[in-house]
C-alpha cells in the first residue's frame, strides 16, 4: 500500500461527537477543537475513522445501533459498562495516573494502594482491552492507528497481536512522570504500562523534557531483558487559528467583549483561562497577584485580574475541595483590597466559551502559571487572537515555555515573589517592548497547524 494513502484510525477516550437525545431521535453533535479541524482535508479524502469512549446514554444508545457520524467518517464508539468505566476513568486515569505524571502526589499521605485500586487497574486493562478489540475489528487493513494519551496506554500488544499490518504510535498530550515519580505506581503496574508502551512503533510527547522521561523511565524500570524501547518523537500542538478567529467573530463574543469593557473601564486586565484541576496551580496565582497588591499601592483600583476558571472532575474529592480553595482565595483579595467602585478579581466559573475568547482578545497581561503542563494551548490562544499587544508571564513547567522563551515573562509556578514581580514588570512595560514581545509571541503561537501536528505523528510511523 502507499504509504502516502494509508488509512488512519483514530482513538481517543473522548472522540469527536456526542449524542444527544431530541425526542425519540438520537442527534450527533460534531466536536470541535484542534484534532478535529487538522484532520479535515484528511476526512475529505476518507482516510480517517475513529473509535472512542461513548459517554453518556445517548452515546450508548448510538454505539448500541453502531452508528456513524454522518460527515463522511465513521466513528466506532466503544460502550463500557458504567462502574469499569468509572473505575478506568476516574480512580486510574485521573486520581492516579494524571497525578503521577503531574507530580501532585503529597507523598506523606498518597497515595494508598489498596485493594480498590487493584480492582481499579483491573478495570484500566478492561477497557483497553475494549477499545483494542474495536480497533481489530474495525480497522482497515494497512492502517496508521494513532492512540491518543494516557487513558489508553495499555492496548498496543493486544493489536499488534493480532493485526501486523498495522503500524501504532502513541502520543502523550501530559508531561510523562521522572524516574522517581513513576515509581509511585506499584511496580506491576508501570511494568504492564512500560511494556505496552514500548509496543507501539512510536511514541510522542509535546516537547523534549517529557520525552527525556519517557526515555529514562524505560532505561531506570524497564529492565534490560525486555522489548526495547518504541521510538521517540516530539511534536508540539497549536490550536487551529482560523478555528479561533471564528469565535471570536461570533456576536455573543462581541457582546462578552462589550461587558468586559463595561466592568473595567479604564483599568488595565490581567486574565487566566483554566479548567479548576490542581495542575494549573490558581491558588498560588492569586496569592501572587494579592503580593503585588501589597507591594504596589499605585496599582490598586487600576487594574483588574478575571480569571474563567470552570469547574472540573468533580466526581473526584481533590478536585471538589480545590474548587472551594479557588474560591476562598479570590474571595480574600477582595476581600483585603476591594471597595464599592472597585473588585480585584472577578472570577467567572461558568464555562463561557465566547467570553473565554473575549477575555483572551482583551488582556493587558496573561497569566498561565501551571505547576506543570504538558503544553498549554492557552498559552499560545492568547497571542493567536489578542488586540492590545498583550503580555504574557508564563511557567518554565510548561511545555509550551520552550518554544515562547524570549517572548514571555518565565516565572517558578511556585516562586510567589518571583510571579508578582513579573506581573508587574508586564503592566509596566512601554509601548515599543509590548508591542514586539506581543510580535514574537504571535509569530511562534501560528508558526504551526494542528495538521503538521498530525503530520509529524504520521512521518513517525513512516508513511510521510
């Protein structure tokens, strides 16, 4: 077969639409984001498919009826009974394995593991066993089979076992854990996660570091009586711009725009744009931007800090009471600084995805401080779409820091004294510098497509 032409599966713990019910009729909703849109000249020519988790009861109902997606691709959506799924999904996909790699383990105390974990890594293997039964029964012959982060690390010796005209790669959209780190997962475990990595014909990671890890990690545990290790590759991601320019076009954007520029006046905008999940290290922000307060009278009443942060995981209990520590902290600023005329933070927690855009179009100063992130999409978002040569102080722990170094303001996400200062070197900062440090920063947030992306996972298993 050409290599040029191979068919391409996709599979993903959350594909590219859902289901929901409209009377008696099940209606496919299309999903949107970078993926989706750097695929489309591929779905034009019909090379793609793609198998993901069905969601809800509508999706179930939908996988039940084996239906497809009905623009020109078809989507395999693997149903799994409610409690495996659970199990796989929020006990080891996000209470363990997202903290692991994400180092956000207080070693002192967690985790724990019981027999309730066993059963949740059994579950784990579960549904990767399912999602690999669906990939050999659906996957065309010859197909490039690209498996999509570390939900779904499991699958690869049940595929290539059974189907060898396929070619597997892995990419890793998280950091990948150190050494040390990786260790807290018990040792069969890792071991079963390392092996079946190391089975696919190539893995991939958004930046050098966590490909390091990657590395490391199989030299350190992986022994040297097994496979080797799959070849590494890295491949940053860039939102698609015209995707964003779309939104920020839209007239509910406009009209999120006009309220923002109500709320502020002249005050100048320091923004965030997070999901509520520990990685992305909010507390410490705001704690960073009440020192600024402190430290600078000049800016109180002069400049305000919205922060769209939308709630997240829910269903796990850290995350719940990181919601309510999120909302304590800005309650304090404004509760020590603010005034009648004046709130220090407005923290909107609704998922307002136009007003997001907005608040990005609107920023003085952006502030994308994880404790570690294996890109951050956000940071690229803000200069792709901004309009006021806005600034943007970014953590060295981000995947994206590498490539935005020199344009943006490199902060410790947890050197508190370090991110105020930085604050307020941005607010300060001339015309000339803003504008072409905001330069720099929009020549590397566009340098790349999501479909170049797609290419380097594709070049990869050598069909480019």
């Amino acid at each position: 077969m050409d290599p040029a032409v191979r068919p391409i599966v996709l599979v993903s713990n959350r594909g590219p639409l859902s289901y929901r019910r409209d009377g008696d009729e099940l209606v496919a909703v299309r999903g949107g984001g970078g993926l989706v849109s750097g695929l489309g000249p591929l779905m034009d020519e019909g090379r793609i498919s793609w198998v993901a988790a069905a969601l809800s009861d509508a999706d179930r109902s939908a996988a039940a009826e084996a239906r497809p997606v009905s623009d020109g691709y078809p989507v395999h959506l693997v149903d799994v009974p409610v409690d495996e799924f659970d199990r796989y999904y929020d006990v080891v996909s996000n209470q363990m394995l997202w903290f692991v790699h994400h180092g956000l383990f207080d070693l002192t105390r967690d985790p724990e593991l019981d027999v309730r974990w066993r059963e949740a890594w059994t579950s784990y293997r579960a549904v990767n066993q399912l999602f690999a039964e669906t990939v050999i029964a659906h996957a065309p012959h010859g197909a490039v089979v690209l498996v999509q982060d570390y939900h779904l690390t499991l699958l690869a010796p049940t595929v290539r076992a059974a189907r060898d005209d396929l070619t597997l790669v892995h990419f890793h959209h998280t950091p990948f854990a150190g050494p040390d780190n990786a260790r807290v997962l018990a040792t069969e475990p890792l071991t079963e996660m390392l092996d079946a990595l190391a089975a696919h014909h190539a893995c991939g990671f958004h930046v050098s570091g966590w490909a390091e890890n990657y590395s490391e990690v199989q030299r350190r545990w992986g022994g040297h009586d097994r496979p080797d290790p799959a070849r590494v590759f890295t491949s940053t991601l860039n939102s698609d711009v015209e995707d964003l320019r779309r939104v920020a076009a839209d007239p509910r954007c406009a009209a999120a725009l006009g309220e923002l520029d109500r709320l502020l006046g002249d005050r100048q905008l320091i923004v965030r744009v997070d999901r509520m999940e520990l990685s992305k290290n909010i507390v410490r922000g705001f704690h960073a931007y009440d020192l600024l307060l402190t430290r600078r009278p000049d800016l109180r009443g002069r400049v305000t800090f919205v922060a769209c942060c939308y709630p997240s995981r829910l269903g796990v209990p850290a995350y719940a009471r990181y919601r309510d520590e999120v909302e304590a902290a800005a309650a304090a600023v404004n509760d020590r600084w603010g005034g009648p005329d004046w709130t220090p933070v407005e923290l909107m927690t609704d998922d307002d995805h136009p007003r997001s855009v907005a608040a990005l179009r609107r920023y003085d100063v952006l502030l994308v401080n994880p404790i570690r992130d294996g890109l951050n999409l956000v940071a690229k978002e803000g200069p792709m779409i901004n309009e006021r040569d806005g600034q943007l102080v970014l953590s060295t722990e981000a995947g994206a820091y590498s490539e935005l170094l020199g344009a943006a303001d490199g902060v410790s996400p947890f050197d508190l004294d370090a991110t105020a200062d930085a604050l307020g070197a941005a607010l300060d900062r001339g015309p000339q510098e803003r504008a072409a440090r905001a330069n720099l920063l929009h020549r590397a947030a566009v340098a790349r497509t999501p479909r170049d992306w797609l290419q380097d996972q594709l070049r990869a298993a050598g069909t480019t």
